[in-house]
C-alpha cells in the first residue's frame, strides 16, 4: 500500500531510495498526537525544486526530533498574499488536523510559507487548531505556535508588508518596462507571438488573422465571419471552433494593434481586486500622447479605431446584464428614428417592406390610428429633399458644417480618437504644470533649477500637444460639397450607415402626413414635412430646386 502523497513527492524530485530514508516512502500510522501534516508552498516556477526538497528534509528531521510522522505532504504553486487565490492543499491541510483530527501538527517551513495575509489569517487559524489541542511549528524560525504566538503573530505582519512592498516594485518594474514598450508578458493575440520583449507576426497564424480583420474592416459582423470560417474547416490556436464573441474580444485588444493596452482591474463587491482585468483596454500613451508600440501587429491603430467604430455602431446598451452591451442587427432602413407620424408625432419604425407607426404597431389602434408608406417610395423621396435642401445652403452654414463633421468622423475614426488623446494628454500636461507652480510658489518644496528644468519640459509638451489639437482641429475644404455631381456621388457611396449621419446632421426629422383617403395619388414629397437644423439661407424657387434635386438623383442612380 503507497502513500496518498507520493504523487506530489515525485513531482518534488524525490527518489525512492530518499523518501524511505526520510520515512516518507510507506503510509503513517499512529494516535494523531503522534502524526503530522507538512505544507509545501512554490510562489512562482523559479522556486527551484531543489530549495523545496532541501526544506521537506529539514522538516522531517524536525519531525523525527519529535518523534512524530509525516501523515501527508500538501504541496500546491499558490500566491498567499492575494485574497482572491484559494488555497486548495492549504485548506486540506488545516481541515485534517481541525475538522477530521487526523493529526496535531502542522509544519511549515517559514511564517512565509505558511501565509502573507498578516495576523487576521493567522490568528483565526490559530484560535481553531488551539480548540483542538494542535500547534503549527514553523521550522527555519524554530515557532512554536503553543508558546510563541505573539511572535507569529508578529512575523505574519511582516510578511504581510513585504508583499506590499513586492507588489509596489513589480508594479514599477512592470509600468517601466511597457514605458519602454516592452511586452510584459501574458497570451499573445492571434496572429502574434513575442520574439524577447516584442511582438512579432507569428508566420502560422498571421494570414487568418490578417483575413479576419479584412473581415471587420469590410463591416462583416462578427458571426457572420466566425461562421465563414468553421465552415472552412479553419480552427482557432487551440484548435477549437471559432465564436462571433471571441471575434469581437480580437477585435477589441489593443494588443492586436501591436500596441502597449492599459486595461483596468475587475472589482469585487467590496473593491478589491479579483485577479482580472477587462478586456480590451485603452493605448497607453506616451508623455506626448502617443500611442506606445510594442511590436508588430495584425493590423494598424487607424484600422484598430475604425473596427472599434464600427464595432460601435452595432452595439446597444444590456438590459438585464449592468452596463454590457449587446449586439443589434445591422440597420438596413435609412429613416429609422428620423421619420415621424403625424397623428402621434411618435417614431416610425421599418416594418421590412413600409414604415409604419411604432405605436399603432405595439399599442394598437387606440393609441394611434397609424400612418404607413412604403420604404423605398419614401427613401427615395428623402433623398431628393436633402440633396436639394444641402444644394440651397451656403458653404459656412452651420448645417454644412455639421454634416462636414459627422462624415469625417464617420470616415476618418482615428482622427477623432486621436483628438481625444490629444486632449487628454494635453489636460494632464496642464494638471502637472499647476502642480509644480504648487510645489514651487505655494509649498515651497522644489529648489528653483529643478522646478525650471520640468516647468521646461513640461512647456514644451504643452507647446507641442496644443499645435498638434490646433491641427487636428482644423475644418476641412467644404467647396466639394457644393459641387452637384460630387455631392450627389457622397451620398450613393456612402452605403446605410453614412446616409444615415448626413441625414441626421440636417435634419431634426421629418414628419409623415397621413393619405386623404385610401389610395390617395398625392406625390409622396407633399406628404414630408422636414424639420431642418437651420432654416434656407439662399431662398429660390422651389420648383428649380426640387427639378435640379431629381436630376441629380437620377444621375447618381
């Protein structure tokens, strides 16, 4: 008959010759005052396991000076200091002398090993092994817990502290090297791989990551491609099928971009930090508000910005799930939540060949008789009236303006999240400048050269960071959108998504009147009633406008 334990003893490196000679090779037996449990703990892999069998020798001569035999050797790779880490051997190990009375003794090697959480762990664990007439021994610190545990308990709270103090300088070491834009470790995106402290495009994987995001830059969603390619027989690093979720979470990574990502911690209830962080993450940027690169990747940061984008467009707020978002369908109707009804003035919604009166549709005829057209009749009709309204305004009219703005951002999405870093960066480079003239002029805690010295440096970055948003914020030549042909090729190129946002950028809506009476010829542009974001700038006859509008259309068409 083997010992319970002798899978983790060889996994330790023991011989059997060794393990009878530290009478560890047959099962113990004995009255439990006789017996003990012995805890072996590895904080991280470059423990050696050498250094652990020379502790497991030292606590059993410890063991055999008290003529007492090992029972069990509990051995698990586990941190001690995070409160989100269950310790699975360790619980085992208190549970056999606490709860079952197996044995009265635990050993372990040092205060250390036994725990970092400080005297709050400890001293519960030692209130429960004093009510069963059991000790635990820490072997390099000769502590004997019967007679000493004030000094346990002392020696708990130091260690407690130099995990706090570990914790501060891996942070450091961590943010220092992703500073120098340095991979610090962790599963690589797909279609990667580290090559010493930077990304790399790893030749197996690289062209199906590559297609994927041809994919989303292509506006596929991200089922529809996750179907694509399982039915190509094509499987992920793991060699398992590929999901529309785990799409969106490569989509979102920054890493991907070959980017340095600054993720936040996921929370418990109480604040504390469950091991986990979010996905996906935000570029860290460096001290001019650049994005900081570690290496290659499958695709570029303006690509990352736009797939986000678009990612974007589709996604609505959860209803049940906090504030994660869910997917919506792609949105196929050019009206949806700009047409109105007349007789409610509520929403009409595309009911697949017509829109129709969102209230009459779910709350019935009492609470709106209903209005309803058919979709590609009024679409059509919409067309003409913007192409005809723009056509009337001025180049610095506010509308053209607006719509200027709606589709560069719908164009070009990296160059309004670089706006937005810019003005962040800048923000935070005026915080630290009103910080130094505190600690400076009011606080007197910074000699004259070093405060002129940063205030010099943090000059310049302001200097820098304003010119770069002044550039960025610069408007665009809107002569082109006073040019028929090209404004009329704007909007047929721009598919249902760009039509939607130079709609909406002109109009505050538009309002469907009901028919007279059943099939009433009244031309469908009689019937709308727009409600523009500035009144016509450039009065002329409504009938040229309305004949050049249709013209263009045609021609577009």
């Amino acid at each position: 008959m083997e010992r319970e334990d002798l899978p983790n003893l060889r996994a330790l490196g023991f011989e059997d010759d060794e393990l009878k000679e530290l009478g560890l090779w047959e099962p113990a037996s004995g009255t439990p005052a006789s017996l003990a449990e012995m805890y072996v703990r590895r904080s991280k892999k470059k423990d050696t396991l050498s250094t652990l069998r020379e502790q497991v020798r030292r606590m059993c001569a410890h063991a055999q000076s008290e003529s007492k035999r090992i029972r069990h050797v509990w051995f698990e790779q586990k941190s001690a200091s995070k409160s989100y880490v269950r310790r699975e051997e360790f619980e085992k190990a208190t549970a056999a002398i606490a709860d079952a009375g197996l044995s009265k003794t635990l050993y372990v090697f040092k205060t250390s090993r036994l725990s970092r959480r400080g005297m709050g762990q400890v001293g519960l664990l030692l209130d429960k092994f004093e009510e069963h007439s059991a000790r635990i021994y820490v072997v390099a610190e000769h502590i004997d817990s019967t007679r000493q545990r004030m000094i346990l308990a002392i020696l708990s709270e130091q260690a407690r502290e130099q995990v706090t103090d570990l914790s501060e300088f891996v942070k450091l070491g961590i943010d220092a090297h992703k500073a120098d834009g340095k991979w610090t470790g962790g599963v690589t995106p797909f279609g990667l791989r580290t090559a010493g402290s930077r990304l790399e495009h790893d030749p197996d994987e690289y062209w199906l990551a590559r297609r994927i995001a041809d994919y989303l830059l292509d506006r596929k969603t991200p089922n529809w491609i996750a179907n694509k390619l399982n039915s190509e027989g094509e499987v992920t690093r793991h060699g398992k099928r590929w999901s529309g979720p785990g799409i969106i979470a490569l989509a979102h990574a920054v890493t991907w971009a070959g980017l340095v990502a600054q993720r936040d911690r996921i929370l418990d209830d109480k604040g504390k930090w469950t091991g986990k962080y979010h996905r996906g993450g935000t570029p860290l940027l460096d001290k001019k508000g650049n994005p900081i690169s570690c290496g290659e990747g499958v695709i570029t940061f303006a690509e990352h910005v736009k797939i986000n984008a678009i990612l974007a467009s589709r996604a609505q707020k959860g209803t049940s799930i906090g504030d994660r978002t869910r997917g919506k369908r792609e949105i196929v109707a050019l009206l949806t939540g700009t047409l109105l009804c007349r007789l409610c003035d509520g929403r009409m919604v595309n009911g697949g060949v017509n829109y129709r009166c969102y209230a009459r549709q779910v709350e019935g005829e009492h609470s709106c008789k209903g209005v309803s057209t058919e979709r590609t009749r009024v679409e059509s009709a919409v067309e003409v009236m913007w192409l005809n309204h723009i056509l009337s305004l001025s180049p610095d009219s506010p509308t053209i303006r607006a719509i200027t703005r709606e589709w560069l951002s719908y164009q070009d999405p990296e160059k309004e999240a670089r706006k937005a870093h810019v003005s962040a960066a800048l923000e935070s480079a005026v915080g630290r400048e009103m910080k130094l003239e505190k600690e400076f002029f009011v606080l007197g805690r910074m000699d004259e050269d070093k405060y002129d010295r940063l205030r010099e440096q943090v000059g310049s970055q302001i200097t820098e960071l304003k010119a770069e948003l002044a550039e960025l914020s610069q408007e665009a030549d809107l002569t082109p959108l006073m040019d028929p042909e090209s404004l009329a090729a704007l909007w047929q190129g721009a598919g249902i998504g760009g039509q939607r946002a130079l709609l909406k950028a002109a109009a505050k809506g538009i309002t469907l009147l009901p028919a007279k009476y059943r099939g009433d010829r009244t031309p469908i542009l009689d019937r709308l009633e727009p409600e523009w974001r500035d009144d016509r700038e450039n009065p002329a006859d409504d009938a040229a406008w309305d004949g050049l509008g249709k013209r263009l259309a045609q021609a577009a068409v």
